[in-house]
C-alpha cells in the first residue's frame, strides 16, 4: 500500500471521532498543522511571506512536463553548459528532469519553502544544480531559459473562483514577477510559464517575446484566467506555454 494512503487509513478512526465533537474537525486541523512539519511550513509562508510569495503549496511530481522539458533541451542544444533558472522548483523534480536532458547544464532552483528546498538538495548531489530559499533571482544572474510552471497561482482562486482575484492575488503581483524574470533572462533566451492564472501576453515585459507554436498535452490550457483589472476572464483559455526573448 501506498505509505500515504497507509498513513491516511491510520487516521480515518481518528476523523470520525472527531466528527462527533463539536469543533473536533476545527482543532485537528489546527493540530495538525501544528505537527507535520510541511504543513506547518506553509503556514509560515502564508503569514510571514505573504508579500512575496506566489502558489503557497509546494505540490509536484517527477517528470510534470516532458514535452516541454523535452522542447527545452532541443532548443537549447547549440549551447554546451545552459544556464536554466527553475523559478518554485519546490522539492526539485522540474530541476532532475532537466538535468536527465541536459547533463551540463548549471541549473538554478529557488523557492520559498525551506522544508522543499531540503528536500531537493537531499535528492539532487549534482554540483551544477543549485537550490536557493529566494522569492526572486539576483538581479545580476543570467539564464538561456526561464521555468515558471505552476507558479503564478493559487489553490484559493482555484477552489473559491471569485469574480476577482484582487485579494488573493491581484495581476500587479504576477508583473512584478514577470518583470523580475525578463530581466535575467539572455535576448534570445527562452521563458516557460504554464498552469497559470494569468496571461503572459497581458503584461508589458510581453512585447518583447514571441510566443511558441509549442503546445503540450501535460499543462492542458488554463481557463481560470484573470486580467490586469484583477477581474476574471469568461470563456478565455490560454494555450501558449513557451516564449522566445527576442534577440538583442
């Protein structure tokens, strides 16, 4: 049995004990993000990263996006030790996957969430892959490709889909990252963004890319979408997930 469903199975008498009593549900959710160090993680993110923090939950799994991981490593193939930045690379599965396609790559991975950062160093010994606990990169770096996949959402607008995403995260917050990204990324380099709340296209750093006839099967289009007037977008899809800086 899958040790996570072993260990949900341990606690289903526990839940219905605690159906029984009022506020029982309330209090074990409480202690349990008291107890389990990733959940108590993200609390610490949610109350003292708020200001910089984009999807609060570290969710991922290995191999996410092999037809645009596999794109990458074929467009990037001239170049002999490509600089990639995995922007949330969470517990490092997007920053494996690249190194089994580009072994020489000097691979970047920062994210705020410490207990995922462990985690990805733990499984990760390769000395070009770098993990750092960042909101943003260094203003002074510089990456032939840019990753930024499930990282410009949030559980909330996923679960609640309010009219506005103004007070769980408003558009001004995903330009600022943009804008953060555009500017350590080559002319000519490649940025990744996909499973997104927001369009690319929609931001000013936009007009100076040219997207991608690429589309993949893994991030089918996101069609939770919000403008830059934090409202959302009805019956609007965004298919595009790979945009080519133009060259200088």
């Amino acid at each position: 049995m899958d040790p996570a469903a072993e260990h949900r199975d341990r606690l289903e008498p526990l839940r219905m004990a605690a159906r029984l009593v009022p506020g029982g549900m309330a209090l074990g959710r409480w202690l349990r993000r008291t107890v389990d160090p990733d959940l108590r993680e993200i609390a610490r993110l949610r109350h003292a990263e708020a200001g910089q923090l984009f999807q609060p939950f570290p969710d991922t799994s290995e191999d996410r996006y092999p037809t645009l991981f596999d794109a990458l490593a074929e467009r990037l193939a001239d170049l002999e030790a490509p600089r990639l930045l995995s922007f949330g690379c969470s517990s490092g599965a997007e920053v494996r996957a690249l190194r089994r396609r580009l072994p020489l790559a000097r691979i970047t991975g920062i994210d705020l969430n410490r207990r995922a950062l462990g985690k990805a160093r733990a499984a990760d010994r390769d000395p070009r892959s770098v993990y750092r606990q960042a909101a943003a990169p260094d203003p002074g770096e510089r990456f032939d490709a840019v990753l930024a996949m499930a990282v410009f959402r949030h559980g909330e607008l996923e679960a609640r889909r309010p009219a506005s995403c103004s007070t769980v995260l408003p558009f001004a917050r995903f330009a600022e990252g943009i804008a953060a990204l555009d500017e350590v990324l080559e002319p000519g380099g490649w940025l990744a963004i996909g499973n997104a709340h927001f369009r690319f296209a929609d931001t000013p750093a936009a007009a100076n890319y040219e997207a991608d006839p690429l589309r993949i099967a893994d991030a089918p289009p996101q069609a939770l979408l919000y403008g830059p007037d934090d409202r959302q977008l009805a019956g609007v899809t965004e298919p595009a997930v790979l945009f080519r800086k133009h060259p200088a």
